[in-house]
C-alpha cells in the first residue's frame, strides 16, 4: 500500500469510497467524478503503479472482474453499451498512480461522442443508489455463474 495513493487509501477505509463489490484481490467503485452516471472503478487492493507493472496472471484475474462488473453495469442500468478504459502514465492521462479499469456505461442519447467532456460530480447518496443497483446485479451474475459456466 502507498500511503498518498487515493485508491490505497480508500482500501484501508480511510478515505471514503462507495464500495460496489469486493473480492479479496479486487475492489469495485462508483466514481466520485463520472463521465455518465454509473461510472464504476475495478481496483487491484494490492498497488501498482501500472497495468504494466503487474504479473500477468494478476492482469487476468483483474479482466475477469471487470467483465463481471460490465455486465452488472449494462443490465442493471439498461446501457446500450459500455466503455471499458484503463490508462498507464500521465501521457495517458491516468491521473491516479494505481491500476484502475473504468467502466463507463454508454446511452444512444449520451454526449460523449469521441472526446471526453468535463467530468461531473455526483452526490454520495446517487452513488450509493447506482453502486445498490450495480451491486444487486453482481449477485445475481455470480449466483448464475455458480450454477453453470458462465
């Protein structure tokens, strides 16, 4: 853990983070600035700086989360669509030093139409009513995939 990273912080419950799902590698949020609302984080609890400073085998256990949680997104918020984005360096814009995979939920209707416009702040409650609905389906995605291949 890296004590002035943001993500590290919220993971040790010091700062606050509306929490979606946990496993005990991985932590799911709700963005405190989104681009649509539903914006949601996949988080390595352990840090790394980069995807690329990670071993392999924890990348993949860290897309299967965020296939899971896509799917939640999608269904429980009726998108059209989703945006899954990762960054590595400030040339890329990452602007949180830890790993992190955006799920962004995508409208027919939305205005992000190729560039990314200001990011909005949203309340703690919207929060914790989006990461509720996202969280609901979650469960029922896992319930489902216990009882089949998924």
């Amino acid at each position: 853990m890296a004590e002035d990273c943001t993500f590290c912080r919220i993971i040790l419950g010091v700062e606050l983070g509306v929490i979606v799902d946990e496993d005990e590698e991985h932590l799911v949020l709700i963005d405190k600035h989104p681009y649509n609302p539903g914006h949601t984080l996949v988080i390595p609890k352990k840090h790394y700086k980069t995807l690329l400073d990670m071993p392999r085998s924890e990348v993949g256990r860290l897309f299967e989360r965020v296939w899971l949680v896509a799917k939640a997104v999608v269904k429980a918020l009726e998108a059209d669509g989703v945006h899954i984005g990762q960054n590595n360096g400030r040339a890329a814009r990452q602007v949180i030093d830890h790993v992190h995979v955006h799920i962004i939920p995508r409208y027919y209707n939305d205005t992000l139409n190729g560039s990314w416009p200001v990011r909005k702040d949203i309340s703690v409650e919207e929060m914790r009513k989006l990461a509720d609905r996202i969280k609901q389906q979650i469960r029922a995605y896992k319930e489902g995939c216990a009882k089949s291949s998924c």
